[in-house]
C-alpha cells in the first residue's frame, strides 16, 4: 500500500467544553455518546492473530477541554487489562498511545512529525488498590524537536507534572479518566495549544494488549483511524508513528 499524504483520516473526536469535573473514575461528567471507537478487525495493525475479539480488546475514547486543560476518558474491554511489568519493553504490555498535534495550522498533509506534534504512550500499574501512571513521550522521530526531548522511554516515570488520573473497574474491563495540562506540551520554543470551540487538531489514539507479560510476546495493538483488509498487518504498513498525515482529527466544541 503506498503510503502517500491522507490529510488525516475521517475519523474525529469532538471534544465538548467542560466545566467542574471531577477526576475520579465516574464519567458522569461525560457526554458518552461522543466517542471514537477500536472495536473491528479492520484497526488491528500488529499481531492480529492475537486478538480475540471485543472482549480481548477494545474501547471507547472520549474527550473534552477547558482552556487551560485536555481531558481524555477511556472504557477499556479486556479481560486481563493493565498487564504491566516493569523492566519490559513497551510494546510487550496494555498501553494506550494518544497522538495529537498542538498546533491546528499544521498541514494536515505532512508526512513527519514536528515539534508540535506529540506522541504520549501511557500505562499504568495498580498496586493493592492504588495505580501508578507512567507515560512516555516519544520525540526520536522529531528532526527538531526543540528542546522537548523523548522521556520516559523506560516506563517508570509519569513524566507530567500537571496530571491527573484515576481508574476503576467497570464489568468487562476499566474505566480511565484522566487531565493533562495543556503546559505540559509546550516549553519556552513551543507554544501551548490554545482550545477553542471549532478548532480541529490531528489525533488519533492506539492500545496495545498483552495477555500474560512473557518476555518476546508483543502485543496486539489497534489504531482508532486504521480501517485496513486482510490479514498481513504491521505497524510499518500504517505508519502512524512516524506519519501524522495517516491521524484522524479531534474537534472542540461548546
Ligand atoms: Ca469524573
Ligand atoms: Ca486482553
């Protein structure tokens, strides 16, 4: 498949306006009804003989903004979720990874990140009844990616410090709420994404699940825009990691 500009993909998010929200794992804040989903066959991109069905893996993203502040919630289906182990690599866990540019003039046709554009992997490991969150920005495929370098890549640090997450269990699988400060992508060269009702940004958002941590067992990971046939799936063959051009969109609204 050649791999040529798509200016991003038709799938989109809206992300309504948000006023008091509590973090805290009940999504009564939340209009579910919008939302994205990775629930078929046809956004699995790697390890698709591993997937065995809704069950397995699958969710329902959601999102909204204050000025100041990005919110995402999640209901993950798995029914072994949060498989995590420290000391593993990244791709032999449950993750979830949210793609977004911080700058809505970016050309939607561009084919390499830049510096505002973000991929945030982020996991987390619950302990008695507590979970910690870790996360990993990934800047390596940034030709310039100033000044924000990649951390986190070893999967024992939060790296934000404006952040906010809880999770619980729901029937099925968990239910993951979360806040990141808008600040937190930006520095002194990279302005912070200003939300506004209309702005349209490019995002997408993948999850990656393991059953069992056994070291060389890669996980099965689903893209929210992939919508590929057949059966030969690879993260090469749909490269969002390296090609923001292949995201879909998230819209804020009032
Ligand atoms: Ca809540
Ligand atoms: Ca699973």
């Amino acid at each position: 498949m050649g791999m040529s500009a798509l200016a991003y993909t038709g799938t989109n998010l809206e992300a309504p306006h948000v006023g008091d929200i509590a973090i805290d794992g009940d999504l009564s804040e939340w209009d579910l009804t919008r939302c994205v989903r990775i629930d078929s066959e046809g956004q699995i991109i790697d390890q698709i003989e591993h997937w065995d069905g809704a069950a397995d893996c699958s969710m329902e993203l959601y999102a909204m903004w204050d000025e100041e502040n990005l919110y995402i919630a999640m209901k993950i289906f798995d029914d072994t979720p949060l498989v995590y182990r420290e000391g593993f690599p990244l791709d032999e866990l449950d993750a979830v990874i949210f793609f977004l540019s911080t700058d809505p003039a970016a050309d939607p046709e561009r084919t390499e990140y830049t510096a505002t554009d973000w991929r945030i992997v982020q996991f987390a490991d619950k302990y008695k009844n507590d979970f910690d969150f870790f996360s990993y920005i990934d800047r390596e495929m940034i030709a310039d990616p100033m000044g924000w370098e990649t951390q986190g890549e070893y999967g024992d640090e939060l790296v934000f410090e404006d952040f906010e997450g809880a999770i619980v269990t729901m029937e099925g699988g968990i239910i993951w709420e979360s806040r990141i400060a808008l600040s937190e992508l930006s520095n002194a060269q990279i302005a912070p994404l200003v939300p506004a009702a209309g702005v349209v940004i490019g995002f997408d958002c993948s999850i990656l699940d393991v059953d069992l941590p056994c070291p060389g067992i890669h996980s099965l990971r689903m893209q929210c825009s992939a919508q590929l046939d057949g059966r030969d799936r690879s993260p090469e063959a749909y490269p969002v990691d390296t090609n923001p051009s292949l995201w879909g969109t998230l819209t804020f609204v009032d």
